[in-house]
C-alpha cells in the first residue's frame, strides 16, 4: 500500500479489526521511510447494482443517495448518525443479497420505509411522502392511521 504522504510503497499493517458490522476490515498501517500512521478499509468487491427508476431508466446504485434520503427523512429527529449508517448497511446488504443485478427503485424504497419504520415513526412518514409522493393531506393522514392502528394492536 502506497504511503499517503510520501509516496512510499513499504507500508507494515500495524492492527486489523473488523468495520461497519464485519462487512469490511480497517487497517492501521504503518510508513517504514517517513513514519507516520495512516488508515485504510479493506471491502469486498461486487458488482455493479442498477436501479430501475421509475420512469424506466436505469443508473448505478449509490449508496451517497441512500444516505442522503435516510439523512433527509431523519433531519431534527433524535437519530444518531450511528443509526443511521446501520439503517443504511441493513437496506445495502438486504438488497445485494438478492443477488440481483437489477433492482427497482420501488424495492428499494419499500425496503428503506421497513427500516425506518423500526427506527422513527416521523423519519418514516417524512420518507414515504417523499417516496410514495403524496398527492394531498388525505393521502398523508390515511398513513398516519395505519401507524396509529398498529400501535392500538
């Protein structure tokens, strides 16, 4: 591994521990010319998941907009960023265990709605009216009503 500092390709890996719930590994390492201590991750390599949008077209998945969407729905909530990166690695390792190399963007968002209902009730309406574009306040209050009715069960 290539020194970030001063180029050097004698690196020694000083200590190894598992990350983000075993799915990648962190390596403290080491500089044998110049000395200083730098981090790295270690992730396994997959392969290119496509979003089938829904007006049919297709992109790359991105985990950034994933992120961006969760962070958004969950914005003055009593969430911690922790919750949300575990949030996140639920939905991510949900969907590659599919083993497909196609997914809509529907699946996608049924699947974040799950966990975030787990997570925040109000995270979870903000997301859905979002995601299931709400059309008007009836729409958002026959939501509310199915929250509300799981809660009297």
């Amino acid at each position: 591994m290539k020194c970030p500092y001063c180029a050097n390709t004698d690196t020694r890996v000083i200590d190894s521990r598992p990350a983000e719930e075993g799915n990648s590994i962190r390596r403290r390492r080491s500089c044998d010319m110049c000395g200083k201590r730098f981090t790295t991750y270690e992730k396994i390599e997959t392969i290119p998941l496509i979003i089938i949008k829904k007006d049919n077209n297709r992109e790359q998945y991105e985990r950034g907009k994933l992120e961006a969407g969760i962070l958004r729905a969950c914005y003055k909530r009593p969430v911690s960023a922790e919750d949300i990166q575990k949030i996140v690695n639920h939905i991510e390792t949900k969907i590659f265990s599919m083993e497909a190399k196609e997914v809509s963007s529907s699946t996608l968002g049924e699947i974040a709605m799950e966990e975030l209902k787990t997570l925040d009730e109000v995270a979870y309406v903000r997301f859905a009216s979002v995601y299931r574009e709400f059309k008007d306040v009836n729409t958002f209050v026959d939501e509310l009503k199915k929250i509300l009715n799981r809660e009297e069960l």
